[in-house]
C-alpha cells in the first residue's frame, strides 16, 4: 500500500504516475530546460506581456518583492534602495525556452540600464 502514503509518488510507466492521493498524474517525457530570470520589477509586466505573446501557453513560479545585488543597481526594498526584484522560474522543453530567451533578449535591448539575469539548465524531473 505504499502508493497510498501520503505525499509519495509511485512510478507506474515512463509517462504516467500515481499520486499519493490515488489520482493520475501524466507527465511526458522531453528535454526539460530550466529558465531562472531575475528582473526588477520595473520591467515585470513587459516581461509577462512579451511572455503571454510569445508564448501564451508558458507555464511559471513568480517569486515577488526578491531583494538583492546584482550587477545593476542594488534592489532591497529599503529607503535606501527601494526597488525590488522579481523571479520567474520555467521549465519548458527546448524549442519553449528558445522563444522566451528571445523575450528576455528583446527586454535587454529595450531596458539596457535594468537589472535582468537569465540563467538556463537541463533538468530531470523525478
């Protein structure tokens, strides 16, 4: 009865997988790319329109208000340093990232002086 434990995830075939909950979950199998983007949030909302155009069935995790020191202007919410930044994070196959990059590639041209890092892996999902 392990697949009845809470939590847990039994692997029934290379696409289909049973939740600890009894229902199905199906996942296909691709080369997973893992985008991590980090912005301020001056520029958040050319990002999730360019995004929402480019490719309007994306899937993401938003991070809000992310404080930090990058290479552009520090944003730690402070009164010093008020701005923020935001984080996205995406997991896309191959040919997906490549439109997102050129989303990313788009705002760089367009905002030079705003902080905007992207950063790209290969993920597993396990």
């Amino acid at each position: 009865m392990a697949g009845k434990q809470a939590g847990f995830i039994a692997r029934a075939d290379a696409t289909n997988e049973t939740a600890g909950n009894g229902s199905r979950i199906r996942r296909r199998q691709m080369q997973n790319i893992r985008l991590e983007l980090i912005m301020s949030q001056a520029i958040e909302d050319d990002f999730l329109s360019g995004l929402e155009a480019a490719a309007p069935d994306a899937k993401y995790t938003q991070y809000a208000d992310a404080a930090g020191r990058g290479y552009s202007a520090p944003k730690l919410g402070s009164s010093v340093w008020p701005q923020l930044n935001t984080v996205f994070v995406l997991c896309c196959e191959a040919d997906e990232a490549e439109t997102v990059l050129g989303v990313v590639r788009g705002l760089r041209e367009r905002y030079a002086g705003e902080g905007l890092a992207c950063f790209k892996s290969e993920v597993a999902e396990v």
